[in-house]
C-alpha cells in the first residue's frame, strides 16, 4: 500500500478557510490507512473555501489600499540612500560618490564600524573561514568564534552566560516569547514605552500583557501588587530609551522584582559600549566604582535577570544577544525557534563584534568625547532656543510636533546642508511629538557641529517652526520649556569624565576673562572649552605613543 498522501494546507482569511498549497507527504504505515481529517469536513471545508465567490482576491489592490493608509496618516516611511564612508567618518556619500553628506542620525555610536581593530578582526577571520556559517547553530553553524564572542559578552555583564541571535529584535522577540508562552500562566509588565521587539516578544508569547507608565515606578508597584504572588512575571524594560533619551530606573525595578517574586528582563541596546567602565551598560554604569575595581557581585547589574544588547549599534557590526544564568541561556537556546531555526551570523561578523566589544571593555576614549561632543551639541541648541528634549543621556532629540514638518526639516537639512537626519513620526512616537533626532558621535568635532547648528537655525526659522520659548509661553511640552521641570543631569558625571577639576578651572578662567572684558559673552561655551582641551590631550598622548 502506497504510504505517502497529499495533504493541504490552509489558512484562515477573515473567517473564511483558503487553500495554500497541496503537498505530497510520506506518512509512516500506521497514519497511512487513515484519513487524515473526516471526508464530510474536507467538503464543508471545500466548499467555503470556493463558496460562492467568483472573483479572485486582489492583491495589488490590497497593498494599495495599505500603503494609502500610510501617506494619509504621515506614516509612510522614506529611505533615503545613505553610503556611510569608513575612512571619512561621519561622511556618506549618497546615489553617487560625489554627493557628500554628514551623517548625524546613525546609531554607530562610537564609530566602531570603521574602527581599525575590528576591521582587521574581520578582514583576518573573513579570509581564513569565508563569508557564510553555513548553517544553524544547531548544524555547522556552530565554532569557535561564536562560543568566544559568547564568553566575551558573559563577561562584559559579569553573567554566568551568553546567547547570541541574528540581531537583537530576534534576541527579544525570541526570548520573551519563548519564556511567555511556557511559563505556566505567565505575566509580561512592559514599560509603554517598550520597542516594537519586545511588544511583538510579548504579543508572540501569548502570555498577559500589563503596561504600565514610562519609567513610573509606582505604576508598576500597583500592577505587581494586583498579581498572585506565586505567578510568574517578567519586568521587560529598557535602560536608554532611544527616541527621547530617557534612562529607566533599574534599581527601583530591581527592589520591586524581589518584592513581588518577578524576573527582570533589560534592554540595554542604546546602553552598551557607551555606559559603564567597561561599556556593559547603564546597569553597570550605575555602579562605577565597583566595576572599576573588578567587583560586580551585589551590584545593580549583578541583579538583573536577564540583560540584551546589540552588536550592531555602538559595536558597529550586527547581531543581538542575552545574557544571564546558565540555565536561563540554556532554557532559551534549547527551546527557541528564533536562535534555533536560522542560520548563525557569519564568522567575520561575531570575531568583529567581539573585537569591539575588548577594545571597548579597554578604551575609555570613544564614551568620554561622545559624551562630551553630545553636550557641546545640546549646549550650543539651546543657546539658540532650539526645543532639545530634556535627557541625561547621548540622545538628542529636537522636538518639532508635526509630521509634516519634521519631514520638511529634514529634507531640507539633506538637500540645502548636506546634513542627514532622519524624522521621527508616528508610530515610532506618538502624533505632535515628532522629532529629529541627532546622535552625536566622537567624530562629530567643532566644525560639523557648527554646521549643523547654523543649518538647524535656519531651517527653524524658514519653516517657523515652534522654539523653547514659543512652547514655553504654552506652559511647555514634554519637557520642552516646562518651567517645573527638573533639571536632568548627565549619567556620565563631570568626575566620571574625569572633568570635575578642570571644569572647576575653566570656569574661574571663564569669569575673570568675562571681567576682563566688561561683561562681554565669552566666545565658547564651557564644554566648548573642555574639548578643545581634551582634544590636545589626545593629540598629546598620540604624539608621545
Ligand atoms: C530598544 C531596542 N531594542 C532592540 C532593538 C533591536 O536591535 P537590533 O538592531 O540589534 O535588531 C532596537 C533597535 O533599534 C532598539 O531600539
């Protein structure tokens, strides 16, 4: 008797049953004398599928009608062809190699893609292993270079173990569903302001899903306090925030997690390789000293559950991890389809990562001239009443609070400046807060910086669009000349610059030479000063290497 069958395959469209495809499967001896599904409920099934519908479905009018949606409510997106150029960082040239623009929208935080050690990672390693992996981790994708990259981030978030995935929208997609779905009756509390890789983990999951406000701690406590002690429940938030820079408050979650039996689960995306001593992260940055001297147990970090990152942001490469207990990483690798089912990311790419993330673990420099380039640029903004969203980290969002002239700013700003930086509309912020968002990098010295504030200026009056002031005189928004706002400082601390002292210097100096001239203002601002100064050390340190 012949053992294999066709078999169909449908799906469900509004209710109604569609054929997919017809296949011929090899069934084992015992399932090949039964039918597969009863032959009444084939037919019914049959004739619904055909039904009394004669015309074809159109496709090309659904996608029409979909991506109308998207122009009507200003949420179509544009690319635009931007070719970042290794050897003229923070250079692109766009279509053609002539047209040269300056990026200031990148998340090559640290401008590692271009970094020296990494390249030389890649070209060695891409040279000996080639260009594939050649499969899944679980079939001949696995080698030396994933488990060390693997070793290499263990260490960096003092954490029993690692897993890397193709990215880290898979990393979060993949283990919070995969955790969600089996922990038995499991909650995820998500932070509203959650990325879109988490909210599909947690949508994927299947499991309940409670929000609670951006960073709003006694939200939270109400949602945990309203949930059986014995239930599962996963805490999912993020340390940098990235579309308005905001910093989540991990110790409090920390102290609430015990209290209520939950797990925390951190995306330090925007975090890693710019905070910390070693770059591991807000987690680690929040405490300096302990790191600095090698001691991470008992520390913030030390508590969180699990904590993801990317490689492909301040790291300069691509791929995405976890990282936490053995078995958590165990659990998650043996169980989800996202980091089992796909090919691994190729050699080339984990030995890069991993060389970023060493020279990182070592190097101070890049953070500290990031940091100090980031507060030069929202300095130098305000001081023309350009609305910056009040933050304390790396982020520097410029609020406009229209779609259409967020998008007009920042077409101007490519076509008349030769500046790129991407608008920010629904629905990656919410309708009247869009934004252009400007992330500064160590390449973004004196003269770019000049430039992109005299172009914001000008385009701020062209289109008129509103400033600090304009929205302050409107009791303020979001921060934005909100006269009872708190002033937020910098994570990064003048002593963690290592700028304390010369600041304290810089500013006497400042104010006898403002004497000096009968009051007049000085010419650069302080961090200006700061700069100019730290820029001679390095030329100095060079020089003497
Ligand atoms: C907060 C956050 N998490 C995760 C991701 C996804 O990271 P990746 O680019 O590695 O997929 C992003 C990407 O922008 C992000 O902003």
């Amino acid at each position: 008797m012949s053992t294999s069958r066709e078999i169909c395959l449908w799906e469900r469209n509004e209710g109604r049953q569609l054929t997919l495809a017809r296949l011929t499967v090899q069934l084992p001896p015992r399932l090949a004398t039964k039918p597969l599904v009863s032959a009444s409920t084939a037919a019914a099934t049959r004739a619904t599928a055909t039904g009394t519908h004669t015309n074809k479905f159109d496709y090309e009018g659904f996608y029409n009608r979909e991506l109308e949606k998207k122009h009507k409510d200003k949420s179509y997106r544009y690319f635009n062809n931007i070719n970042r150029l290794a050897k003229e960082f923070p250079r692109a040239h766009m279509a053609t190699k002539e047209d040269k623009v300056t990026v200031w929208c990148a998340n090559d935080y640290l401008g590692m893609g271009r970094n020296s050690q990494v390249l030389k990672a890649m070209h060695e390693t891409l040279d000996e292993y080639g260009a594939g992996a050649g499969g899944t981790r679980n079939i001949s994708g696995h080698n030396k270079h994933a488990v060390e990259l693997e070793q290499t981030i263990a260490k960096l978030h003092a954490q029993e173990a690692a897993l890397v995935f193709s990215s880290c929208y898979v990393a979060n997609d993949a283990t919070l569903a995969t955790l969600g779905s089996k922990m038995p009756d499991c909650v995820i509390l998500s932070d509203s302001l959650n990325h879109a890789s988490m909210i599909q983990g947690i949508r994927h999951s299947g499991a309940r899903k409670v929000i609670f406000k951006h960073n709003d701690v006694q939200d939270l406590e109400e949602k945990l306090a309203a949930l059986p002690l014995h239930v599962p429940k996963i805490i999912a938030f993020e340390s940098v925030y990235s579309m308005c820079g905001s910093i989540g408050p991990i110790e409090e979650i920390c102290d609430l997690a015990e209290k209520y039996g939950a797990i925390t689960f951190l995306d330090e995306v925007h975090a890693v390789g710019m905070y910390g001593p070693h770059g591991a992260g807000v987690a680690e940055h929040l405490d300096y000293e302990a790191h600095v001297q090698g001691r991470p147990r008992g520390t913030i970090m030390d508590r969180i559950d699990i904590i993801t990152g990317t490689l492909g942001k301040a790291y300069g490469c691509v791929g995405g991890y976890i990282a936490g207990s053995a078995k958590l990483v165990d659990t998650v690798r043996s169980l989800a389809p996202g980091f089992i089912f796909t090919t691994s990311l190729p050699p080339a790419v984990m030995a890069g990562a991993r060389a970023a993330i060493e020279y990182q673990m070592e190097y101070q420099g890049d953070r500290r001239l990031q940091q100090l380039h980031t507060r030069a640029v929202k300095e130098a903004l305000g001081e023309r009443d350009i609305p910056v969203i009040p933050n304390p980290s790396h982020i520097v969002p410029i609020l406009v609070g229209n779609a259409e002239l967020a998008k007009q700013a920042s077409d101007k700003l490519l076509q008349d400046h030769g500046i790129y930086v991407q608008s920010i509309n629904y629905p990656t912020v919410p309708v009247g807060q869009e934004r252009l968002r400007i992330t500064p990098t160590p390449g973004h010295t004196k003269e770019y910086r000049e430039e992109l504030v005299n172009a914001i200026e000008s385009i701020w009056t062209e289109l008129g669009i509103k400033r600090t002031s304009e929205w302050a005189a409107e009791g303020g928004f979001i921060g934005v000349g909100q006269e009872d706002a708190v002033p937020e400082e910098p994570l990064w601390t003048d002593e963690q610059l290592g700028i304390a002292e010369v600041t304290k210097t810089l500013l006497q100096d400042a104010k006898a030479e403002q004497q000096l001239n009968a009051g007049a203002p000085l010419t650069g601002g302080l961090t200006e000063r700061l700069l100019e100064r730290e820029i001679q050390g390095l030329r100095s340190a060079s020089a003497a290497a």
